[in-house]
C-alpha cells in the first residue's frame, strides 16, 4: 500500500495551506520543495520524501477559520 492512500485511510486531507520556513528547519528538512502535507485534527504530516516528517504541533502551519452561519 502506498503511504498516501495510508494516510488517506487514517483521515488524512491534503493540506494546502502555507508553511513556515521554521517547521522545515526544525525537520532539518534538505528539499523543502518537495514537501507534500497532510492534515487531521491534532496531526500534521508530510508524505514529500522517506523521512515521513509528522507533529502535532501548529506552530508554522497557517490558521485557517470555518465560519458557520446559523439562521
């Protein structure tokens, strides 16, 4: 199985907001261009190389606000 449909079955969704340059220096991360991030509630997750980078932290991660209107 490969390791995208993996995380897809974990409830994993393509990640498309910005990173900061901090997380990929955390991760000491030599081709950042290649990252390819995956989200679930309490876990972020990259899938661009074998290293398979993964935190639970949202440090770095842009916010991204779901307004919901109630009539």
């Amino acid at each position: 199985m490969r390791f995208i449909d993996y995380l897809r079955q974990q409830g994993y969704k393509r990640y498309t907001g910005t990173v900061s340059a901090a997380v990929y220096d955390y991760f000491r991360c030599e081709n950042p261009g290649r990252a390819v991030w995956h989200f679930k509630p309490g876990s972020f997750q990259c899938s661009g190389c074998k290293a398979q980078c993964e935190t639970d932290s949202p440090e770095g991660f842009q916010t991204f606000l779901t307004v919901g209107c109630k009539e």
